[in-house]
C-alpha cells in the first residue's frame, strides 16, 4: 500500500502508543488522530490510520524476531 502524502512518522509512533494505552478500539483512532495533529483533515486522517493498519505487522516484525 502507498503510504499516504499527509502520514509522517509521527502520526504512525503516536497509532503505535494509542494501540497500546488501550484507550479505544482502532477502528475508532479516526478522532483521536484529528485531535492529536489538528491541521489533519477527516480523510487524511482515514487514510492514515488505513494506512497504519495494513502496514503494522510490516513495520514491527523486527521485534518479533
């Protein structure tokens, strides 16, 4: 999947954290994203957090090793 143009790394670290603490259910980080990084418009944000879910396993296979 091509990593959309508004996702910075940040965006994915602070995914990352929000999946961890538990606070919601992933499905629903739409908000949370939006209200972390204000300039992110609704679809950015959707983009990102589709991009974020296709891509996890991808991105931390290392620590699984």
């Amino acid at each position: 999947m091509e990593r959309p143009d508004a996702c910075l790394d940040e965006h994915l670290e602070y995914l990352d954290e929000l999946r961890e603490s538990g606070d919601t259910n992933m499905y629903g980080a739409t908000p949370f994203l939006m209200s972390e990084f204000r300039k992110l418009t609704e679809q950015e944000a959707r983009e990102i957090l589709q991009y974020w879910m296709k891509t996890f396993t991808e991105r931390h296979q290392h620590s699984n090793a």
